[in-house]
C-alpha cells in the first residue's frame, strides 16, 4: 500500500477551528482501508466543553462508526502534539498510528510532559511520526495566538 498524508485534512480542520475562535488544532481518523472516517477540530469553547479537543471529538466519531470503542489498524492524523488527556485516549483507542505536526514543549504528552504514549502503564502504544506538516501547522497556532496578546 502506498502512503498517503491526510495532514493537509487535518489542517483544513484547524483552519476552520480558528474560524470559529477556537485554537486551531484539527484532527482526521483514516481507516486501514484509507478510508477517512472521522474529520473535527477543536470546539472547546463552542461546546463548552474541556474534552473538546480535535483527537477527543475525532476519535468519537470514528468509533461511533466503527460501533466499537478501538480503533485498531486505524492512523490518526493531528496538527498539534496531543495534550495528555488525548494521548491516553489514542492509547485507549488502540489507535495503529499517530501523525502530528508542531511539537507542543509547553502542553504536549506524547514527546514533551508526561510522556503518555511511552509510559509503562500506557495499554498501548502507537507508532509515532511527528513533524508532519509541522511548519503550517505552527503558524496556524502562532497567527492564533498573536492576535490575542
């Protein structure tokens, strides 16, 4: 089979993140078929809701299609290192393989912080390829964020 990036999917995702206000992270589940099956991202504020991070709502809709709580065999493609709380729900998704752009040194869980992923007691632990994307997806954060300083 031959690689396909669904990054610049994922970033469609964070654009239209940011144009609702929210922090411009996006999300996409594809299936070991290639098949995307779920797109989000971020509507923390829009929800009101913490949990509403792009993976967390992502990885909702990818299981309530797959009428399972594991994903396994599927990748997940994000712009934005996954916070702690997403990291542990990959894990407990059984997600096969997790893509992400910008490194996160301040909130990040997967290669920054508690290290999640490569903790002992983590249940599962995906293959991981950072920096996908990494360059559109830190300007993204860093055009958001500049304009509220």
């Amino acid at each position: 089979m031959v690689f396909t990036s669904h990054m610049a999917d994922a970033l469609a995702q964070a654009r239209a993140a940011q144009a609702r206000g929210e922090v411009p992270v996006g999300a996409v589940i594809v299936a070991p078929d290639g098949t995307v099956v779920a797109r989000a991202g971020n509507r923390v504020r829009e929800l009101c809701d913490p949990t509403a991070h792009a993976e967390i709502l992502a990885l909702r809709a990818a299981c309530a299609a797959a009428g399972s709580e594991r994903l396994v065999g599927h990748d997940l493609y994000v712009t934005l290192e996954p916070c702690p709380m997403c990291a542990s729900a990959i894990s407990q998704a059984r997600i096969a393989r997790l893509y992400y752009g910008a490194s996160d040194p301040k909130s990040g869980g997967v290669a920054h912080g508690p290290r999640v992923l490569s903790h002992p007691q983590s249940h599962h632990r995906p293959e991981i390829y950072d920096g996908i994307g990494a360059a559109e997806a830190e300007a993204l954060l860093r055009g958001f964020f500049a304009t509220r300083r």
